[in-house]
C-alpha cells in the first residue's frame, strides 16, 4: 500500500480525502472505559496503578479520578452526581490527611482513608463474586434442552408362588389359637371331611377370595381345626379351590378356580 494512502477503495488508493466529505468533530474521539459508579472507577485506578488498596495515596487517587471525570465531561457524557460526591469525598479525606494532628489527642487515631477503603474491600467482593457468576454456564446461552419422550413404562408383576412351609406355618398359628378357645366338656364328635369340603368351598363360591382363617372356626378346637386344614387340602388337590399370595411372605388367600384356568 502507499506511504500517504489513507484507505483503498475498489484496489485503488486515496491519498486525500473529498473536499465535499464532512466529518463531525466528535466522529474520532473513543472512550473505552465504562464504569458502573464511582466505587467502580476508584477499584479501577487502584488495579490499573496495581496499588494496596489498604494503603492508597489519596492525592495521586484524586489526581487521576478528576482526570477522568473531566474527560467525561469534555465528551458530554451524562455524569451522575455520584462522581462528584465521591470527587468531594477524596478532597475531604486528602484535606483531612494535610492537617496537623493533635499532639493532646489520646489513643490512636482513626485514618481518614478507613471508610472508603471498606467500602471499596465490600464493592471489590460483590464485583468478583458478579464475575464468577458471568462465567457459569447459562441455560439458553451455553446450556440448551431438548424435550425427549419418554414412552410409559408397563411393569407386570408375577405373583410369587405359595410355598409348603408358609401354608403350613399359617394353619400352625390357626392351630395355636383354637387351643387357646378349647374347653374340657367331653362330648362326641361328629365331623366328616367331606361336608367340611361343601362348606369351604360355599364359603369361597359366594366371596370368590377369602383369607385362610375365614375357613376354620376356632370354637371347633383342634379336631375341628385339623378336619378343615384337611378339607382344604383336599379341595386344592381336586382343582377346585387355589391358593394365593399378593407379595411374598404376605397373607395366603383362597380363591375360586375358573373355567379358564381348570383348562390350562
């Protein structure tokens, strides 16, 4: 390109500009700092100088904080009142520094700097704990969704099948209760294992499911217990009645055997 080209235009270059262009006086002028308050523009100098912020020289702070100030004024850009009250606050802590301390004063005496310095350390926390929050991942912005559907899920459950020793077991506590009803009148009795079989499997016709104490009665005592166990075996053996369990150690059940399943 040419030592004295200003730009190109269409592979050929300008050397000068039209005389007919006009160039606002502003159009060149760029500000690239932009702060969120005083606080901000103060934290900024203090980083920018790389000084401690528990030791800050106030009078080179002021100098470089009413540089900027002006300057946004020189570029017309809306200052807020909190820059000036801030730039009275560091002349109030600058001029407070210049004063001789009382030699009668007793004890130590507070710094002037004690206030902003605190305020900057909270501002400075705040701003870093913002800035740690920016770089998380953002739902929308770096994390995106996607709905996904999920089809139901049919769960069939097998009912688990009725153990010996559990059949057992329940017509053992049957058989432990109805010696707690027994009584010593001796009499004779007449009980047949057949017509305890009508009686049992009646009492599952009209109900359809019962619980396995439903078919004994406790006030027959043992004997009367023993026939009824008999019976319902006797029962399961032929196909007419079958026995049933909702979950595994759960309470045994009795039920009629239909059509379907005499087939199968």
């Amino acid at each position: 390109m040419i030592a004295d080209a200003i730009g190109m235009l269409n592979g050929v270059a300008i050397t000068q500009l039209p005389e007919d262009l006009y160039i606002p006086p502003d159009a060149l002028e760029v500000f690239l700092e932009a702060f969120e308050g005083p606080l901000d523009l103060l934290l900024y100098l203090i980083r920018k100088n790389d000084l401690d912020i528990l030791n800050i020289p106030i009078a080179e702070i002021t100098r470089q904080y009413m540089v900027y100030v002006d300057l946004m004024k020189d570029i017309r850009l809306e200052l807020a009142a909190d820059y000036l009250v801030m730039a009275a606050m560091l002349a109030e802590i600058k001029s407070r520094m210049l004063l001789p301390r009382s030699e009668s004063a007793t004890g130590e005496e507070i710094d002037p700097r004690a206030e902003l310095i605190r305020r900057l350390q909270e501002y400075e926390r705040f701003k870093q704990a913002a800035e740690r929050l920016e770089t998380l991942p953002r739902l929308g912005r770096d994390v995106f969704t996607h709905p996904v559907y999920v089809s139901a899920l049919e769960v069939t459950t097998e009912r688990p099948p009725t153990p010996l020793n559990e059949l057992l077991s329940a017509f053992l506590d049957v058989l432990k209760r109805s010696e707690l009803l027994a009584t010593h009148v001796v009499q004779k009795e007449h009980l047949s294992v057949r017509e305890r079989m009508s009686h049992v499997l009646e009492l599952v016709n009209q109900k359809q499911f019962i619980p396995f104490q439903a078919c004994f009665d406790l006030a027959e005592g043992r004997l009367g217990v023993v026939v009824s166990f008999l019976a319902i075996l006797e029962l399961l053996r032929l196909g007419l009645i079958d026995i049933v369990q909702t979950e595994l150690y759960g309470s045994i059940h009795l039920k009629v055997v239909t059509h379907d399943e005499n087939e199968t």
